[in-house]
C-alpha cells in the first residue's frame, strides 16, 4: 500500500500531467458544450468555475504555471508530506469560486465578463499558504522556505497589482486569499507530531537559555 507522501507526489505528478495534456490535446469532448473558463458571475456558464484553471493561453503562460506550482508544491511537501493533495482540493474549490465572485472588479465595461483561465490561482494559494505557515511556525526550516519564497518569487506580489490587463489578478488575489485563510484554519492541524526526543531536546534549550538571562542565582 502506498504511503500517504508518495500518494501526495502521484497526486502533484497527474495534476501538472492533466496540464500538460489539456494543453496538448484540447479539453475532452465527452464533456459536452461547457466552457472551460470562469466566467465571473454568469450562473449560464457556472460549471466552467472549477475547470478554468486547468487550461491555459499558450505555451509560456502553461510552463510558467507548471514550474512555479512544482516548487511551491515540493516545498509545502517538506512542511506537510500527507496533506498535499487536500490541500490542493480545497484550495481549487474555494479559490475558483471566489474568483467567480470578484472576478468583475476592477474591470470597466468592455471587459466585464471577461473569462480567466489558469493555475495561477494554485500558485499564488499554495505561495499565500507556505509563506502564512512560516510566519505562524517560526521554525528555522519554515522561516527557511519562507525566505526561500521570497527570494526566488520576488514578484510574486506584482502579480496582484492590476498593471497588465492580460493577466487575471483578481484570480491571484482569490488564491492568495483562500491560501492565507485555510493555513490559519489547518496549519496547527497538519503539522507532523514532533518526536518526544526532539521536544525534550528543544525544552531543555529552552530552560538553559531562560538561565542565561537570568540575572539572579536561584539558591
């Protein structure tokens, strides 16, 4: 039987394969006329709110899609081996469907409607997760990706500004958002119990370093 991390790195892999074949291929016709976008809203079109982000523009648009979501994905791996693929599920149901929501903000009248597409909006609630999780952990390995994050997506923010009106930033705002709030709702939950070793180790650290700045000999 597989364990729950080699489950979670299947789940990453047919998720970005998925991606990749879509884009290659062209959605599936068994699926019938629904259209694969999300089209803020429009209740007509309310089954595209959750395949929007599996399709993509162009080639660019995809790979930069797929790399960024493969390393914010084994990043979260190191954190929360066993959570990967819940995460991803509640993230894409809830993200998606605020940007159905919030997706006409900021547009003007000839682009209201507009439909937006991508796993962008994965990216940046994975991104929103990981760098939440740092700041609630603390740990020298969280605050090490946290870091991490931010040195390697050092743009990651502008992509919530509306300056290119090609890009979806209400789709990243609704990731980043849905990303910062399931951390505060399951960080503590999905941490791995730390060993006893381990937690008698870091209390004795502790008790040494409370009696070095202790100024008074306790008799």
């Amino acid at each position: 039987m597989l364990n729950q991390r080699t489950s979670s790195v299947i789940a990453i892999l047919l998720v970005l394969l998925s991606l990749l074949l879509l884009f290659s291929y062209g959605t599936p016709a068994w699926f019938g006329n629904v259209s694969w976008a999300i089209f803020p809203l429009n209740v007509q079109q309310w089954k595209g709110i959750w395949l929007g982000a599996f399709v993509h523009g162009s080639w660019d648009h995809l790979w930069g899609n797929v790399i960024a979501l493969a390393i914010f994905s084994a990043l979260f791996l190191i954190q929360f081996p066993k959570q990967w693929l819940r995460f991803w599920v509640m993230q894409h149901l809830l993200a998606s469907l605020l940007l159905w929501l919030i997706g006409n903000v900021g547009m003007d009248a000839q682009h209201t409607g507009t439909a937006h597409i991508g796993a962008s909006i994965w990216v940046y609630a994975f991104g929103g997760f990981i760098l939440t999780a740092g700041v609630m952990q603390r740990t020298k390995q969280s605050m090490a990706i946290f870091f991490l994050v931010l040195l390697m997506f050092g743009g990651f923010f502008w992509g919530l500004l509306p300056v290119d009106p090609k890009v979806s930033w209400q789709g990243h705002l609704s990731g980043l958002i849905v990303g910062v709030c399931i951390a505060l709702w399951k960080v503590k939950q999905w941490l791995p119990p730390i060993p006893l070793e381990q937690e008698l180790h870091e209390n004795d650290d502790a008790d040494e370093g409370e009696g070095l700045d202790d100024p008074y000999i306790h008799l």
